[in-house]
C-alpha cells in the first residue's frame, strides 16, 4: 500500500490549517522550551497566538482524544504541542498581561526539567 505523499508533510492534521501558521514557532518538545519560548516572545505575539489556539482548543482537545499520547502521527503532536503552548501563553494573556513575570528569576535562573511524559 502506498501512502499518499501530501499526508506525510502535513503539520497539522486536517481541518486545523488555520493555526499551521504558529507550528515553526509555537510546537517545541519541553515544556522548559515552551516556558523560555513564552519569555522571550513579544507579547502581541502570545496574544495572537493564544486567541487563535482557544478559539480552536475544544476542538483540537475531542480531536486528540481519539489518539494515545506514545502513538499519534505527527501532525496530531504538533497540535498537541500547540495547546500545550497555549497553556503557557494563557499565563502571559490571563494573568501577567506580559512575556515574563515580573520580578520573577530570568529564564536562566530557573529550569523545568520534567513535565506531563512523553511531551515533557
């Protein structure tokens, strides 16, 4: 059986197109890379970003259900990664109205070295 090429470079899967847009930047593997990406994001940024991720955060949830955490397709963990980085960018927008915390340790100061296995 042949696999159609055009599923293979997907990113997202499908149905999700409007947010590939934030995959290059958003989809990172730890969650210590999602909070040091979140930092040195412009916050107009995040905000853009976490808008376009909740208006779509139910949807991709019921979608990932389908789908074991140790065995989904790429394009699947590059969603799963996206609202993981959501997560963390509804810190800055909810919260902090801000990239960082304020008066917090710099991201160098302090390192998250494990997180919810296997999308750390």
């Amino acid at each position: 059986m042949t696999r159609d090429r055009t599923c293979d470079s997907r990113r997202l899967p499908e149905g999700f197109e409007d947010i590939e847009q934030f995959v290059d930047h958003w989809s990172t593997a730890t969650s210590h890379e999602r909070w040091c990406l979140r930092a040195q994001t412009p916050y107009p940024e995040i905000v853009r970003f976490y808008d376009a991720m909740f208006a779509r955060a139910e949807e991709a949830t019921v979608y990932l259900e389908r789908f074991p955490l140790n065995d989904m397709p790429e394009p699947t963990a590059n969603l799963l990664r996206l609202l993981l980085a959501m997560c963390h960018a509804s810190v800055a927008v909810e919260m902090h109205q801000s990239s960082s915390i304020r008066h917090a340790p710099s991201a160098h100061a302090l390192q998250i070295v494990t997180g919810f296995q296997p999308h750390g």
